[in-house]
C-alpha cells in the first residue's frame, strides 16, 4: 500500500493530484505551521496569458500557527471577488464552466478555517477526476514525532509499505536518513506535465493551479492529465 502525505495547499496544480491518483493513503498534514506567501494560501493562474496570483487572505496569530488553526479573514468579500475574477478570465476557455463547478462552491462553504476550506476544495477536485484513496488528517490522528519520525509512524499507523513522496522533499529524507530508519520503501515522485493548448500565450505556462488546466483541458481530459496519460486530447 502506498501512503502520501501533503500539506492541504489552495487549489494546487496537477502534480499533487498525480500523487493522489498513485495514492492508496493520502494525509492532509493540516497540523503543521503556516507559512506566510506559500501554497498554503496562494496558486497562480493564467489571466490575459500571463500567471497571476490568486490568495486567501488569513489571520495570522504567531509564528508557529498550524494551518488547521488558521482563520480566513472574510471582511474583504474575497470568495465572491474571486469566483468573478475566474469566470471573467477564463471566459473564452473551452471548459470555464467544468472549471467553475469548484470555482462555486467557494462562497459556498460554511468552515472558517484555511485547512478546511483548502481541502474541501481538493477533495471535490478529487471526486470529479476520480481519484478516491483513503483520506486522512494528520491533526487527527494523535501521532507524533520530527519530521520523517512522524512520516514513518503515520505509514506504519496505516500498514503501508511505500511513501511516495514529492521529488522536492528528497534532501531531508536524505538528511534524516528515511530508508535506513524503516523497512518502507521511499519512492520519489517522477511527474513532468506535458504542455497543452493555453489562449493568449506564446509558450506552455507550466505548474500553474488545477483550475488551469481544467478550464483548458475538462474534467475527463484532466483526469488523464494528472495521471501522466498523454494523448491526442492532452498533449499539444
């Protein structure tokens, strides 16, 4: 059985979900501190053929807040400001509305929380590209320890044999000596995304957020698209 685990990012790009489509485990590790100006909070899109940022605006309390105790600041009428932003941008995109039946449920949700809001927002991703491992919550599951202390326990907690983890992480692993504290094979994630036709732009903008590709792509084609499948309706 093979275990994933992710920080509960905003609309992240296609190869978190690659990781979720090799998952049999997959952990919200929604207990960890919140960074300022990372994935936690930001992704980028494509506006008039250039990336631009979208962002949750948060509360920050102290330095070594969790994202799970995160609260969202509302008073700005961002949901709404951001849902039109997406629908006027991506309006000439073959798939805007696929891409805006996630878009939409953002005003929707009720929770208060960064780490709720982004995976509710994942998890919806996920159902519409069939993608359906076991998902969990690290802040739920009384484990501890230090980095891949932690990592180890919550594999075995699982009775998972492999982590997959991303290729970025592959230094620390190093670092702490991951295979030679544990029998769990440690593989690195290998997903290189293949270009695919983007409006308004002279060259393939890569590792931008899910709704990107989506908008351009649709559900099913984004399916294939996160897996690594290239094919006639995929690649360019």
């Amino acid at each position: 059985m093979i275990c994933v685990m992710m920080q509960p990012t905003f609309f992240p790009w296609a190869g978190y979900f690659n990781l979720a489509s090799r998952a049999d485990v997959f952990v919200f590790l929604d207990d960890v501190q919140l960074e300022k100006q990372s994935w936690q909070t930001r992704n980028r899109i494509l506006l008039e053929g250039k990336p631009a940022w979208i962002k949750v605006p948060v509360r920050h309390h102290s330095l070594q807040q969790a994202i799970r105790d995160t609260e969202v600041c509302d008073q700005s009428l961002w949901r709404p400001k951001l849902l039109k932003q997406l629908a006027q941008g991506y309006a000439r995109h073959p798939h805007r509305d696929a891409m805006l039946e996630v878009a939409k449920l953002l005003p929707q949700l009720t929770p208060s929380r960064l780490a709720d809001i982004n995976i509710a927002l994942i998890l919806a991703c996920c159902e519409r590209l069939g993608l359906a491992p076991r998902f969990a919550r690290s802040g739920e599951l009384g484990i501890a320890g230090e980095r891949s202390e932690r990592l180890i326990r919550i594999c075995e907690h699982f009775g998972c044999d492999e982590y997959l983890s991303p290729a970025g992480a592959a230094d620390y692993l190093a670092e702490d000596r991951f295979s030679e504290r544990t029998t769990i094979r440690l593989t690195l994630q290998q997903y290189a995304p293949s270009a695919y036709k983007q409006p308004k732009t002279a060259e393939f903008v890569s590792h931008l957020s899910i709704i990107d590709v989506v908008a351009n792509l649709g559900w099913k084609d984004a399916s294939l698209y996160v897996r690594g499948v290239r094919g006639s309706a995929v690649g360019v």
